[in-house]
C-alpha cells in the first residue's frame, strides 16, 4: 500500500475511533445524571410512604379514642337503664329517659364517624401498599441499574484507554497540517469528516466536485478536501480496488 493510501486508511481509522471515543464520553457524562433521577424518585416515594404512614396513625389514633367514647358511654346507658327500673318518680323517670335518648344519639352519631373513617383508613392502606410496592420495584430497579451502570463506566473506561492507544497510533501515520485540518473540521462539521468519492461526487455533500480536482484525487498522490463542504475526500476506487486485491490474496492462500 502506497503512504498516501496509507494515510487515508488512518484518517478514516482516526474518525471511527473519534466517533466512538465521543459516545463513550456521552455515556460517562449521562450516567451519573441518570443515577441521580432515579435517586431523586425514590425519595420521593420514601416521603410519599412516609406520609401516609403519619396519615393511617392519626386515623388509628382517631379510631380508637372513638372507641373508647363509644364504649364508656355504653356503660353509662347501662348504667341509666338499670337505674331506670328503680325510678318510681315519672317526672325523674322522664328525664333519664331523655338522657338515655341523648347518649344514645351521641353513640349512632359516634358509629357513623367511624364508619367512615374506617373507610378512609381502608382507602390510606390502599394507596401505601401500593405505593409500598412502587417502592420495592423501584429500590430494585436502582440496584440492578447502579450495577450495570457501573459495569459499563468499567469497560467503556478500560475501551477508552485502547481506543487512546489505537488514535496515537493512526495520529503518528497521518501528517500534522492534515491531522490538524481534520481536527479543525471535526469540530465544526457535521460527522463524518473524511468521506470517499464515487463517480465524481462527493459522500459528504452529495455534490459533484470539480473534473480536474476528481483528476489529482483519482492519482492518489496528496490529501484532497472537498471544495463545496470541506470534508477530507478519497477516491472510493482506490479503497475498492485494495479490498479486491486482499480477497484474491486471500482466495489464493
Ligand atoms: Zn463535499
């Protein structure tokens, strides 16, 4: 292979390993953010649970006080109904009669409080078993996510050391004013930067370049950029022409 041929071959290798260097420093920039979502939802939901764990024991704490009203004014009625039997007086034995309906009165008033406040209790250990749940599925999704996320910060850091490796060897092949001129256009243009050149148009703006520019690249002799976008340019044939020669190579061994 020729050093010009040589050189493009590098230039491509140098793009598709800038390309993949870029996504793994994607992906090492998005990760912790997304751990941090995930950590901020299940706070959440911790405050939810929490909630309604303060809600359901001031309904518990209701509940039972009702109860107790319920049953000490129970005891009272017994109490007024015996001595009710001992009354001879009927103007007293009218008077406790009212008292019994009053306290009476009081206690059905009591029993439809608490049915329904049992109801809303009933709806509040709903809603936290639920959210309960959520929260299970969520504290094990963050496991498993933490565990792959870091997983991959792994291997995309151990790839990223090969790929630096791999980028200073295809950096020592291509020459520094053409290595900077990738750069530069790297930074600015939409990707890819070095594109190939087929009947005289080029890959990276679909515009045909000049006849006497498609002459000079089809000799393959210097590094051509594309006259319209200014993407780095290779004549297609001459990368077609190298695959045939190693597959018949290949065929004859
Ligand atoms: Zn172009």
């Amino acid at each position: 292979m020729s050093l010009y041929l040589k050189q493009v071959e590098q230039l491509v290798a140098l793009q598709m390993i800038d390309d993949e260097i870029m996504q793994l420093n994607t992906f090492l920039k998005s990760a912790p953010a997304e751990m941090e979502r995930m950590e901020s939802r299940l706070l959440e939901l911790k405050e939810t649970v929490a909630h309604l764990k303060e809600t359901i024991a001031m309904i518990v704490t209701q509940r039972d006080q009702l109860d107790r009203d319920i049953e000490d004014t129970g005891m009272k009625i017994k109490k007024s109904k015996n001595k009710l039997m001992m009354v001879n007086n009927s103007k007293e034995h009218q008077a406790m009669m009212r008292e019994i309906d009053n306290l009476e009165k009081t206690n059905r008033g009591r029993e439809e409080e608490k049915i329904s406040l049992l109801e809303e209790l009933a709806r509040q250990e709903e809603t936290l078993a639920a959210s309960q749940s959520e929260l299970t599925a969520l504290q094990q999704e963050i496991s498993q996510k933490k565990k792959q996320i870091n997983q991959k910060l792994q291997s995309a850091k151990a790839r990223l050391e090969t790929l630096q490796g791999l980028r200073a060897g295809a950096e020592e092949v291509v020459p520094k004013p053409i290595l900077s001129r990738y750069q530069f256009i790297r930074a600015r243009l939409s990707q890819p930067v070095v594109v190939s050149v087929g009947e005289g148009i080029c890959k990276g703006c679909n515009i045909s370049i000049p006849p006497q520019t498609y002459n000079v690249l089809q000799k393959g002799e210097q590094i051509l950029s594309c006259p319209n976008c200014q993407r780095i340019i290779y004549w297609s044939e001459h990368f077609a022409k190298e695959e045939e020669t190693e597959e018949s190579k290949a065929a004859v061994a």
